[in-house]
C-alpha cells in the first residue's frame, strides 16, 4: 500500500493519529494535588509549544498570505514558550534535583508497598491449609507473610527536604536509649547530639584558605603579554572587533585617570552572563578584597608604561644581570670586583701630584704597610 504524501493526506493521518492519541488519554484529566507544581508546569510547556509548532506546520503547508498574521503570532508564542523553558525550567528544575529524586523515590517505594501488600493478601486468602504434617513448613510461611504484611502497614513517610522540626524537639525532650544510639550508628545515621545539623541536599566541599590555594598553584606559571595579544588582535587579524566607546559601560577607572583593560572587559562579561543565566546577583567587592585587588593591579603594573603592558619585553637587563650576578658562595658579583679594581685616573691640578687629595704613592704604602703587618704576625708566631 502506497503511502499518500500529499498535504491532505498527511493531515489526515495527522488527525487520526491525534484522536487515537486522545483516546488513549484517561477521561479524569484533573491534576492531582500530590504532584510536583514544577513538574505540572513542564508538561503544560511542552504540550503548548507542541500545540503552537504544529499550528505552525499547518500555516506553512496552506501558503496563503493572509495568514502572516497569525504565523508572526505563532512564531512569538513559540519563542516566549522556548525562554520560559529554557531560561526558567531548567534552571529550578537543576536545582531541585535531589529533592524531586527524592519524591520520585518514596512515591516508587509507596506503590511497591502497596502491591506487595496486595499480593501477600490474596495469596494468603486464596491458598488453602495444609494437613498436620505440614504445620511446620506452613507456620514458617504464615510468619513470613506476617512480617510481609506488617512491613507492607508500616506507614510510609513523606520525603523531608528540611529539617524537620518534629524531630528535633522529640530528641531534645526524649534521650535515646543506648540500643537506639547503637542501631542507628550502625544504620549510618549519627545519633542525636543536641546540635542542629542542616539537611545534606547538595553536596559541598569547605572552602579552602588564600593560602593554600596558592601554595598548590604552580610559583612558575608565566604570564602572557597583553601587549602581544592585543597587538595580534588589532594589527595581524583581519577579523572585526566590537570596542566600547569612550565612557559607556564604566570604562573609565580612577576619576579618569585609566580605563578598563581588556581583560578586566572580558571578567565584567562573564559576571554579567553569570548573573543573567542563573537570575542571581552576585556580591560586591568588600574592602578587603577591594584593598587587594588594588595592591594586585599596583604590583602589575610596575612594567606598565603608557597604558601598554611591556611585560617580557624588556627582561634583557635582568636576564644579564642574573648571570653575572654572585653565584656559587661568592659574596660579590663581577661588577662590584670590577667597580674595586677600578683606579681613579683622572688628573688632578698640574704640579701638585695629588689625586683627590691624595699623594703620590699612597697605594703603594698602603700596600706596604698590609705586607709589613702580616711579616710581624708571623714572626710572633714563630717566636
């Protein structure tokens, strides 16, 4: 059989495709009240956007152009439809993960007792009595369907996603005893201590102290130049480049005196997509981290000059002094020894022979009067 892919007879296999669809559906279509609202809510957006995507597959296949009206309506619908999903589903829903697990899995566990109950029930009224000489076996059977059944009418507990208030105030006004104590030790739970503990619902790690963070990170990482990349960006690449005007977006820093870099452009940006994905706004600098932040910012800008970043650039002289610096338990380094060894050979007035003050010979003297001092200490020693 020939399938019909004309547009009237994928209508109509849309149509009855969608009446078998609503006839499957239970007549009762009122929502429960035990349901998760958020849940609800999801349901009623996705058949909405369903609803307005095939409304808009019908427009496209009738191509009449009063119909534009009513397509830019649809499209609109659609898209409010798509940010409501995307922008406020999502995000609560990733939120609300353990909690709606936790529903999910005391509602799954509720209905398995309850069948089991059902099942212990009937087996136990359907299943006729055995002789004397199977008492034994039978009171085993009766016994365990007993536990079944009293494990069946235990009442089922809604899920807390608090604390539950009931709880603490029947631990602080009734101790428990050391069987309990020791039951739920072994079970994994603590056992009462007086102290509020906070429900666990999302797993979290403490926070680490400044100082510990920056003794695990690498001392040697090198930092890249601004002034190369911003070199590349601007001069080498052919891409076009977005910048702000002078003013706009508080570019200008320090009553004027500087503007907002790059990088510090790109930290304000991702702040601001942080804020607008998660609805939340974040806290401002308080006046310690503002103080650091301003002595971080001092400390990179000491090889700063005329607003661009000489970072790696002028490393010549460090790199030479570095090498010619004291090395291996020597105290002075080449330039000092030179600097000592150096003579002062400027002339001094002519006619008078001195050097600064100073009389012909007087190193030499000096020289002399170092190698007499050490002739009579080792003559004292000798003697």
């Amino acid at each position: 059989m020939a399938i019909d892919t004309s547009p009237v007879g994928l209508l109509s296999n849309l149509t009855s495709a969608l009446n078998l669809a609503r006839s499957a559906i239970p007549s009762d279509s009122s929502t429960s009240s035990d349901g998760i609202s958020l849940l609800d809510v999801k349901n009623d957006l996705l058949l909405s956007y369903l609803q307005n995507l095939a409304f808009l597959v019908i427009i496209r296949l009738r191509h009449d152009p009063s119909d534009d009206r009513v397509r830019n309506e649809v499209i609109k619908k659609l898209v409010e439809v798509r940010v409501y999903l995307e922008r406020g589903v999502r995000p609560l829903e990733g939120k609300l993960k353990y909690q709606i697990d936790k529903v999910v899995r005391a509602a799954d566990e509720a209905a398995r007792r309850q069948a089991t109950q059902q099942s212990s029930t009937t087996s136990g009224a359907t299943k006729p009595s055995a002789g004397r000489a199977n008492r034994g076996s039978d009171s085993e059977e009766s016994e365990d369907e007993v536990s079944a059944v009293v494990e069946a009418d235990q009442p089922v507990h809604e899920p807390s996603v608090g604390p539950r208030a009931a709880a603490l105030l029947r631990n602080a006004s009734l101790p428990l005893t050391t069987t309990q104590s020791a039951l739920k030790t072994r079970s994994g739970e603590p056992a009462a201590t007086g102290a509020y503990r906070p429900p666990r619902i999302n797993p979290t790690t403490m926070p680490e102290p400044a100082s510990v963070r920056d003794r695990d990170e690498k001392p040697s990482r090198k930092r890249r130049s601004q002034l190369l990349d911003e070199y590349i960006d601007e001069e080498v690449s052919s891409a076009p480049q977005a910048q702000p005007s002078i003013g706009s977006g508080g570019t200008i820093l320090q009553q004027g005196r500087g503007a907002m870099s790059t990088r510090d452009r790109e930290k304000e940006r991702e702040r601001t997509a942080y804020e607008e994905r998660n609805f939340t706004r974040l806290p401002a600098l308080s006046k310690a981290e503002r103080k650091k932040e301003k002595a971080k910012s001092q400390r990179d800008s000491r090889e700063v000059f005329g607003g661009e970043d000489w970072t790696g650039l002028g490393g010549l002289g460090d790199r030479i002094n570095r090498t010619v610096a004291s090395g291996r338990g020597r105290s002075e380094g080449l330039f000092d020894r030179r600097d000592k060894r150096k003579r002062d050979t400027i002339d001094g007035p002519r006619g008078d022979g001195t050097i600064n003050g100073g009389g012909i010979g007087e190193t030499f003297e000096k020289r002399r009067k170092v190698l007499q001092q050490r002739a009579e200490k080792k003559m004292r020693r000798k003697g």
